[in-house]
C-alpha cells in the first residue's frame, strides 16, 4: 500500500473508531457489536505498524502511550476552582435561595444537579483538541494528569467544533469498577480503597497511566473555565452546548424555578440514590443565569451563586441472625454479623465484623437484635448500636467459645491482647489463610495462586503446608474448577519461578509473628542465609536495628519448633531459594556519605535510570523515599524538577545535582 492509500485509511478509521468510541462510552448506545470495532481497530492497528509515522495522537491506539512520569507538572488555573459552599439540610437550602433571590432584581431560576462523588478536574482544549488536563489541586494550582485522562475513553479527544475553552468536571470509577478493583487488592493482599472516591483520586494521581487505563474511570463535565467567544447566558445552556460538542454530561439535571421544587429535586434523589451505577454525595444547587450569578458574586471562599446540598450519612436497620467466627491466619478469632441482608449506600450488606468481644459487651449487641448499620466511609459496613426498644426477650448475649471452631483446640487470650485466639499450629483454618498468604504478593508473589485456588486446592486436600504446592503437578491441577491447560502451564511455571525468590520473600510469606514485609527484608540483609537466621540468637537478633524484643522472641520461638525445621527441610529439598540476592551488608563499604541518610530523587537523570540511582544509594545505606519532608537529608534533582525541589529548598534540605550523585557514588 502506498503512504498517501495507507493515511487516509487511517483517517478514516480512526474517524470511524472514535464515533463509535462516541456513541459506546458517551451515550451508552453502541450502534455497532464490540466485534465490529475490535476488528476495525485491528485494522488500524496494523496500518499503523506499518507506517508508524501516520500515527496520530487523537487515535483511539494512543489511550495509553505516556511513558512513566517521575512527578506531574504544575498547572496554574487561570480562572480559580473554586470550591461550593454546604448546605446539610433543608433550612440551609432555604436560606440559600433566599439570599439568592434578594441579591438580584429578576426572579432566579436554579439548576440542580447531581453531586457525583470524585475527583474534580479540568480539561483543555484547543480549536477542538484535548491539550492538557489538571487536577483541582488547591484551586489555583493543580497537577498535570494529561496522560492519565486521555485513557478515560468518554473523554474525547477532539470535539465538534474547533473551540479554544477549559471544561470542568468530576473524574469517578462507577460501582462496578471499583467493586472489581476492590475484590482484586484484597486478593492481593493490598489495602482495599475506603470509597470510589480515594479509588479515583488514587488512580488518576499514578504516575505510570497503564494504571490508570485499567482502572476504569469516566467522567461527567459540568463547567466551563475560559471560553473563547462563547456567548451563552445561561448555566443550563453552557450544558446544552457542552454535550453537544461531544462531552459527557449527566442526564439527571433539571431547571427550578421555586426552592419547593428543588426540595423536590434533592428528596427524590435521597431516595433513588442507590439506584445509580455511580457514587454521588449530594445534589448542586446552581443559579441559572449567568448575569445573575456575575450580580451575586464571591465570598471569599466560594460563589454565592451555588451551594452543594450533601446527603446525611446513610444509617438502615436490620436484624442481626448470628455471630460467626472467622479464624486470621496467627490464630486470631474474629466475630462477624452475619445480617439479614439489606442495602447501604447502594450494596447489599450482609456481613459485618464486630472486632472482639469486649467491644460487643460493650455495646450491647445480641443475636437476634435489631441493628443499625452504616457503612463507615462510606464503604466498610459498621453496627453502629442495637435498637434495645425492639427486644422481645429471645434475644440472646454473645459468648465467645473456649475452643477453636475449626480444630477444637482451647483458645488462648495472650498477654495485653484482646483478641482470642487459636495456638494449635496444624489448625486447618490457620494453615489455609497461611498459605493464603503464603502465595500473596508481597510474600512469594504467585500469580494466578489467588484465594479461591487455595481454597480449593486445600479442601480437595491437594495442599496442606507450603511445601505441598511445590509438589502440585499438572494432572492434580487440571481436575480443579475452572482449570483450562493454559492455566495449569502458567500457575506451574509461577511456581516453579517462585523457587528463584529472594530470602526475604520466603521469609514474610512464613508467617512468623510480628515479622512483617520490611522486618523480613531487614533480617535477609543482615543474615543472608536462613541457616544463620535459624541459628540466630535473641542477643543475636535484637542487635539488629528495627528488631525488637517482641520480635525477636518470636523468631526464636519460630524457629524452635521441630514442625518448622521440619518444613524449612523440605523446602530446601525442593530447590527454594534460601539465600538474600540484594546487595549484601557485608560486602559494603562501612561508611559513605549515604549511610543512613534519607534520599529523595526527583527529575530526569542523565546517565542513571531511577531504579539505577535507588539502587546506587541503597547499596551504600541510604534509603530512598518518594516525596520530601522534614526527614529528608537529600534531595537530587535532575532536569525538569517540580514540586520536590521546590519543597525541599523551603525546608532548607540540601540539594544536589546529577553529577554530585555521580562523584558521590564513584568516590
Ligand atoms: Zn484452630
């Protein structure tokens, strides 16, 4: 094909792709099968492996092509984000009108809108293309999330016509991405997002936007900043307009022109509320025309033009069935609710811990109560009290038992603990959260190992101890549910790969009391092997910095036990790894002008890639942190530093160059 052929095929193609694009993410009405698209951009796709110099950046292929940023860029906001003022009740939306109403001549009509729960953020595009995109930030100042942005595909970038404006809007991950998201850390043993809130903020503040992309985030825009020659008067004509142009607005806006309508407005969305495929904390109140709004000016803080109603904190009652008890990986037992299941907050909720049981002395709570439930955070189901008016007398108080549900032994309360919990080490319970965490990712990192596998590979009787799964083979696997041959091959050569792990990996996911991800890290470097650290001793081991006595009796105890000799021998037998493969402590210079200082590194570096230069300083006992605080001892700044220099000069901490770092390092 030749080059001219070959662009305008793009052309037409990416045109094709991007109005499909159009009508999928910003209706919700394909007018084609996903097939047909994915066969499309396959087109495109091979096209623009061939003539990679067509390649434009409004092309659907170009979501997700930043590289990596070390930190985002400042924008400056030249019209201020301005934040609303809060309205919790109806007496507050009242007074809100009625300043509204007496602050201008004409009658004032409001636009209410629905508050969606996100990140608010700003996009800019010129003569119809999308150049930049910001976070709120302080309101003045924001950071550049371009990259991040464009792979949120309602975003367009091109609109319809060739206008010069900066919209505004809400970035938010609706119910079913961030349940999904959820599910997924939790596998991973990573700290589940409290709400699809800090799930969206967190995802569009990553620096690498492959995360972002996977995150599946959309996006409402609700506002204009700067307009070049628009002359629209009005607020609700500005949405008009901007949905017109190819934006995604929210469809449930309307015009009031009372405050009894817009009470109107706001209970009907108390209601409906759980009904949405998205998170909203509130209903925006809005003065419609814009003269009007121009008349009714600013506080400082915020417009007088517009207030943000928010929802009460959602509280429903139900009924408390049944205490169950659920065993932690050390033993730990835990009560949970199990609840008669009733929706908050837009989930259906049928289980909630209870913590321990002074906590549910304390607060009275009984089996067959009514209960009051909220989601604390809005997303972490919480008993807030029992409602005592209701009891029949069948109710009945909560006694933890005296002995493990799962294998019978007595439970114990240790020494200064609340907690109750089962000491016998073969209990069943234990060893599968064990080996739950054993393949977890901070520990030995097998993937496709997640939950559910264990779970079945545990009750099939497959696995019992850590060294079982080294011994798993293919026939044993394919007999599981939902195991296909590839599967099987990729789960058997991660772990296989597993056996390569450093020391400090094997020696987390063991499980020892007290020895988390960092402390096992700290006893790989400073033992190396594990049969020194097996051989160690508490003087040996409370010598160490970051080592305790807590811990150090607890690895003394560990490893005493004949059970665990017993499984460190066979995992030797099978190959694993029991050695550190960092750089070795013992193998350092004593002192360098890095030991024991803390480093941040911010910029583009010549010579050294990031990861090279944390290396570099790591391996002379300094210790590499990603932002700047008082703690900081040095910051070396490479070409386009941002915020962190600028940071590190107002709290007077020293600041080098990349050829400081250089002579440092080879010195
Ligand atoms: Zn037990």
């Amino acid at each position: 094909m030749d080059k001219q052929t070959a662009e305008n095929q793009i052309k037409a193609l990416v045109e094709l792709l991007n109005q499909y694009g159009y009508e999928y993410y910003v209706l919700d009405q394909p007018s084609v099968l996903d097939s047909e698209y994915d066969e499309k951009l396959r087109e495109l796709q091979k096209l623009e492996q061939e003539f990679p110099e067509l390649v434009t950046v409004e092309s659907p292929t170009q979501r997700v092509g930043g590289a990596p940023l070390d930190a985002f860029k400042k924008v400056q906001h030249n019209v201020p984000m301005l934040s609303l003022g809060n309205a919790f009740n109806e007496d507050d939306l009242r007074d809100f009108a009625r300043r509204a109403s007496n602050g201008t001549d004409k009658p004032v009509v409001f636009v209410c809108e629905l508050k969606i729960d996100g990140l608010a953020i700003s996009l800019t595009y010129e003569n119809g293309k999308f150049v930049r995109g910001a976070t709120r930030g302080d309101g003045t100042t924001g950071e550049d999330i371009t990259n991040n942005l464009r792979t949120i595909r309602s975003i367009p970038m091109t609109i319809k016509e060739k206008q010069t404006l900066e919209v505004r809007g809400e970035a938010y991950m609706p119910h079913k991405s961030f349940l999904a998201l959820n599910e997924a850390r939790e596998k991973n043993d990573e700290e589940p997002f409290a709400n699809p809130r800090n799930a969206a903020a967190g995802s569009l503040r990553q620096l690498d936007p492959k995360i972002a992309a996977k995150r599946n985030l959309d996006i409402f825009l609700y506002g204009v900043g700067e307009w070049e020659g628009n002359t629209i008067t009005s607020h609700s004509g500005r949405l008009e307009k901007l949905k017109e142009l190819g934006f995604k607005t929210n469809p449930e806006w309307r015009k009031c022109s009372s405050i009894e309508e817009v009470l109107e407005f706001v209970s009907y969305w108390t209601e409906e509320r759980p009904n949405l495929s998205y998170e909203i904390d509130g209903i925006v109140v809005k003065v419609d025309d814009l003269d009007q709004q121009e008349e009714l000016g600013y506080t400082a803080k915020s417009p007088r033009w517009a207030i943000a109603y928010k929802f009460p904190a959602e509280e429903v009652v139900t009924k408390l069935r049944e205490i169950e008890l659920s065993i932690g990986r050390t033993g730990v037992i835990t009560p949970t609710a199990i609840l008669d299941p009733v929706k908050v907050a837009g989930t259906t909720v049928q289980r909630a811990s209870l913590h321990n049981e002074d906590l549910i002395r304390e607060q009275d709570i009984r089996i067959g109560d009514t209960v009051v439930i909220k989601k604390a955070g809005d997303i972490i189901p919480k008993v807030v009290r029992a409602v005592t008016e209701q009891r029949t007398g069948e109710e009945q108080e909560f006694h933890m038992p005296t002995e493990c549900p799962a294998c019978g032994s007595e439970l114990v309360r240790l020494e200064g603990e609340v907690a109750l919990r089962c000491i016998n080490p073969s209990c069943p319970a234990q060893l599968m959260e064990g080996l739950i965490h054993f393949v977890s990712r901070n520990a030995m990192n097998i993937d496709g190992l997640g939950e559910k596998v264990i779970i079945q590979l545990f009750q099939e009787k497959l696995i019992h101890t850590m060294a079982d799964l080294y011994r798993l083979d293919k026939e044993e696997l394919l007999g599981l549910d939902r195991m296909g041959e590839k599967s099987v091959t990729n789960l058997l050569e991660a772990i296989e790969a597993s056996k390569e792990n450093s020391l400090e990996r094997l020696l987390f996911g063991l499980g020892i009391r007290f020895i988390g991800a960092k402390a096992a890290k700290t006893l790989a470097e400073e033992f190396e092997t594990m049969d020194n650290l097996q051989q160690a001793s508490f003087e040996d081991l409370i010598a160490v910095d970051e080592i305790g006595d807590k811990m150090a009796d607890s690895i003394v105890q560990y490893f005493s036990e004949d059970k665990v000799t017993e499984l460190l021998n066979e995992l030797r037998h099978l190959n694993l790894n029991m050695e550190y493969k960092g750089p070795r402590k013992s193998e350092l210079a004593q002192d360098t002008v890095f030991t024991g200082k803390t480093v941040v590194l911010t910029g583009k570096m010549e010579e050294f890639s990031r990861n090279e230069a944390k290396e570099l300083i790591e391996s002379r006992g300094g210790t590499v942190t990603g932002s700047v605080s008082k703690k900081t001892d040095i910051l070396i700044a490479g070409e386009d530093a941002g915020s962190k220099y600028d940071k590190a000069q107002k709290l007077g901490i020293e600041i080098w160059n990349e050829q400081q770092l250089k002579e440092a390092v080879e010195g």
